[in-house]
C-alpha cells in the first residue's frame, strides 16, 4: 500500500485506481458534512486538512495512470484549467 500511495515508479490498475478515487470522494463528503455539524457553516478546516493529506497520493495515482497509457505524468497539468 505504501509503495501504491507514495512512489511514481509503476503502474496501477483501473480498479485499485477507481476504488481510491472512491474513498477520496467519500472523504471529501464526510469532512464536509463534519465542517457543517460542528459550526453550522462550512468553516473548511477539516477539509482542508483532509485535502492537504490527500494532494500527493492523488498526484501519485493519477501519474500512475497516466503511464499505464504510455503518457508522461505531466499530463497531469492538463487538469489545471483557467
């Protein structure tokens, strides 16, 4: 799991990369209805926190992905969108 999350050498499958973006998404909700809960607003912190231990495991992913299609993880940049 280790060498999955934090290391760009390799490649991942559709399912291991689906099920993570699952539990990404889920995260994402739940801290949110968390922020909601506790304040009554969405103050973002515990978002923000979960966002910030997430950032490098989804670049790592995604760059995984992008080699499976015999691309260069920088195609990971056409993500940013203006």
């Amino acid at each position: 799991m280790q060498k999955m999350l934090f290391t760009c050498e390799g490649r991942i499958s559709r399912k291991s990369y689906w099920m993570f973006m699952l539990v990404v998404f889920a995260g994402t909700i739940i801290t949110t209805v968390i922020d909601i809960s506790t304040t009554g607003q969405d103050t973002g912190l515990a978002s923000l926190l979960f966002t910030l231990i997430a950032l490098y495991p989804s670049l790592v992913i995604q760059a995984k992905r992008w080699h499976d299609r015999d691309k260069s993880a920088w195609w990971i940049l056409i993500n940013i969108r203006g």
